[in-house]
C-alpha cells in the first residue's frame, strides 16, 4: 500500500511490521469497543489488556535497544511515543481495575 511505504520511508521500520501491526490494532479496537459496552467489564480480560499493553512498551523499548532496524527521528520518535502513551494506558487501565476491585469488596453482601 502507498501509505505503508510512506510510512516505512519515514520511520525506518519495515512496511510488512507497520501493515500486520495495523491490523492487529484493528482488531485490538474491534475487541476493547466489545468489552466497553459490556454492562460489567470482564476483569479477566481487562487484566490480559493491561499485561499486553506493558509488553507492548516492552517491545517497543526492545526494538529501540536492538538496533534491528534502521530507524529514522521520525521512527525513533514513533516508538518511543508508543511506549510512553501504552504504558501511560496501562497504568491507567490497571488503577481503574484496583479501583472497581476495591469498591467490590466494600459493598455490602
């Protein structure tokens, strides 16, 4: 596709790993948009989402470590801001399931 190439020239990174990452986040949406609307939020899932989104930051730490791929600023600049703004999520999703735990065990039974 003309927009992964472009954005391969730009980042450094391989328009295969951009494609096949675009689409799993396609479907990473699709399958969040389903447990949003859940009138109770599957705990078990939403833990699988924050432990996926810390591997996520992960791998992007670890891909700019390697050296692997001839990364560009613009690249450089792409995955480190993945890995901030996923962990940031992570966080985030994690503090809100404490939260949701503890209100649970302080209701009354």
């Amino acid at each position: 596709m003309v927009a992964t190439d472009t954005l391969a020239r730009l980042t450094g990174l391989p328009a295969a790993l951009l494609m096949s990452t675009g689409v799993f986040l396609l479907a990473y949406a699709a399958v969040a948009a389903l447990m949003a609307r859940r009138p109770t939020p599957p705990r078990t899932l939403i833990g699988l989402v924050v432990a996926g989104n810390l591997a996520w930051a992960v791998g992007c730490v670890a891909l700019l470590a390697g050296g692997v791929f001839p990364l560009t600023a613009i690249g450089t600049a792409w995955v480190l801001a993945q890995a901030l703004c996923v962990a940031v999520l992570a966080e985030l999703q994690w503090t809100g399931l404490s939260r949701t735990r503890a209100g649970a065990q302080m209701a009354p039974a």
